[in-house]
C-alpha cells in the first residue's frame, strides 16, 4: 500500500518536471500553483473578514439602534459564501481555461456576488418592515395586511432586476429584452388596464390614506366599516350585514364621506309649536333649549332662534355640538336631549305642532 502511494507520488513528482505533460491545458505545476493560490486566498480573506466583522460588531456594540446589528450579522452569515467563491475565482486565474468556461465562471461569480447582496438588502428590507408595521403595536390588522402586500411587491421588483444583472453577465442582450418587454408590457396593460389601475388606486389608498381598515365611510348611497383592503378590491360591511366590494378605481373616482375622521358632529334641529302659543311663552323656549343642551356631557351649545312661522307651526332651529365623531353617542344625546325638551315644554304648557288644516266657513 505505502509502496503504491510512493509510486503515485513519484510518477506526479516526474510529471511535474515534465513541461510538455499537460492535464486540461495545464502542467502539474501550474495545478499545484493555483492550490497554493487557493490555500492562500481563503486564509487571507478569511482573516480579513473576521477582522472586519470583529470590527462591525464592536461599533455595533457602542450604538442604542438595531441596524448595525443585523448588517453586521449578515454579513456574518454571508461571509463564508463570499469568502469560497472569491478563492476558487482567483485560483482559477492561475489556470488555462477555455473562453466558455471562463465566461461561466465569470457568470458563477457574479450571481454569487448578487445573491449575496440580495440576501443582505432582502433581510434589512423586512427588518425594517417587521419593525416599523408587523411587530408594531398601533398598526392595524389593514395596515399590516397593505404592508405585506408592499413588501412583497418590493421583493419581486428586487429579484426582477437580479435576474436582469445575471442574465447580462451571461452575455444575454438585456437590452433587446427589456425592450422587448416593454412591447409586451404595453401589450399586457392595454389588455389589463382595469387591473392595473386598481393596483395603483390601492398605492393611492396606501400613500394618501383617504381611509383606513376599520373606518366608517360613505360612497354614493353605500354606508359601512372599511374590512380590508385589498390589491385590487377593497370590502365594505354595511349597516345591514352584507359586505360590498368596490374595485379600487371605482372607489377612488367616488365622493368618500370619511365618518372615523371627524372630531365632532355639527346639529341642527328644528321643532314646532302651536300658533296658539303665548308670546311670553315663546321667548322661553330658546333659554329652555340653552339650559337642556349645556346641563349634558360633551356637548357644547351653539344657538337657538325662532326661525320663522311655518304652514302650520311656529319654528325654532337649534344648534350643538357632539364633541365626538361616534354616531351611537350622538344619537345617544339626541335622545337625551329630546326627552328633556318634551318634559319641559310640557311643564310650560307649551304644546307641540304637527300638520293640520283649518276650514272657515262662512254663512
């Protein structure tokens, strides 16, 4: 066995003296050249790195933020791909190859060096992500749901121009191709415009924030709480139960009353009394209607006038406000306020109008 591998050892040793004895284009010699070129590369790029990484870390260590730990934790992670494929890259400029394999090892390389940085970019891109919308508390189910949409969309938009760099280093004509994509493209939007324009309308909705999941909007005679919203459509429960479903465009191009928005709610009410109705009694009404209105919780009184002399009753138009956007508490205080209004006006003796008709007759 030892005598076989002396055998082998001294038929390479007299191969190696031989400068006329090749294996694939290149003498032994050359082979054990790039060896050494390889051994070498990877311990000092090895070296390198850490150094460079111990580096990373000890600034990371000095600063409160997350950043510069999770780049330096990436790069950590990534390092031994780089560091294996920049050693076999220049260990095979050592070597004779053929020009398509040389334009194939370029190719290798490159993508390594785009995977690597894609991988790098991609975790940041979530990270910031996670941090800002996922593993935030005050982010909405709807925002979260928009959100993975948008970051998605980003990760394909990322891998799409990836895909471009390779194919170029491949020796691809990504000119010719991106223009020819470009044909296609306006192929494909004419033929999906619809689609592509509630794709945009959901960027709109996303980017201008007309309403969010969870607010109470009205579009035309449609009313209800805003579900989800989606890439293409967005679902609405109305008051009834049923969920309506507006393509993106549609809703956009549509007057939207936004009811989560509003701070406070403007009233006003008219009532009626009796044209019998005394006039001492009239001048109360309007201080009657004051002291109900601002003996009430979050309500802020604004006027009262006797508006004019209607067909059949004389009016006074009020005003107040709700000092929140919820219509429960605003019909809450119309009801109190109602009730008050009846039991006092009763107790003045002052009577109600409601529609009625008068014939004279003369004889």
């Amino acid at each position: 066995m030892i005598q076989s591998i002396n055998n082998i050892m001294e038929q390479l040793f007299n191969s190696a003296q031989t400068t006329d004895y090749t294996i694939m284009g290149n003498t032994p010699i050359r082979y054990l050249i790039a060896l050494g070129a390889l051994l070498t590369a990877f311990i000092v790029l090895k070296v390198i790195c850490s150094a460079i990484i111990k580096q990373l870390k000890f600034l990371a260590a000095k600063t409160s933020v997350h950043w510069d730990n999770l780049f330096t934790t990436l790069i950590a992670r990534n390092s031994p791909l780089f560091i294996w494929t920049a050693s076999f890259y220049i260990t095979i400029q050592f070597l004779y190859i053929n020009e398509t394999l040389d334009k194939v090892i370029n190719a290798v390389f490159a993508i390594t060096l785009a995977l690597i940085s894609i991988r790098i970019f991609q975790g940041m891109l979530t990270f910031w992500f996670n941090k800002k919308y996922f593993e935030a508390e005050h982010v909405d189910m709807g925002k979260k749901s928009v959100m993975k949409n948008m970051l998605l969309f980003l990760k394909v938009i990322l891998w799409f121009i990836v895909c471009l760099f390779v194919l170029d280093n491949l020796g691809f004509d990504i000119t010719t191709m991106v223009a020819g994509l470009g044909i296609g493209g306006m192929a494909i939007a004419l033929a999906s415009q619809n689609i592509l324009s509630d794709i945009f309308s959901y960027f709109t909705i996303f980017f201008d924030k007309p309403f969010e999941a969870g607010d109470f909007i009205v579009v035309g005679d449609h009313l209800g709480v805003v579900e989800h919203i989606g890439i293409k459509t967005t679902r609405v429960k109305s008051l009834q139960g049923e969920q309506l479903v507006f393509g993106n465009t549609d809703l956009m191009g549509s007057r939207i009353k936004n009811f989560k928005k509003m701070e406070s709610r403007r009233i006003a009410t008219t009532i009626g009394v009796i044209y019998e109705t005394p006039e001492e009694k009239l001048k109360k009404i309007p201080g009657i209607i004051k002291e109900i209105i601002t003996k009430q919780e979050n309500i802020t009184f604004d006027r009262a006038h006797f508006k004019c002399f209607g067909a059949y009753s004389l009016d006074f138009e009020f005003v107040y406000y709700v000092l929140t956007g919820d219509y429960a508490a605003y019909m809450d205080a119309q009801q109190i306020l109602n009730y008050e209004l009846f039991s006092r006006l009763a107790q003045e003796g002052i009577e109600f109008a409601y529609p009625t008709q008068v014939l004279h007759v003369h004889k």
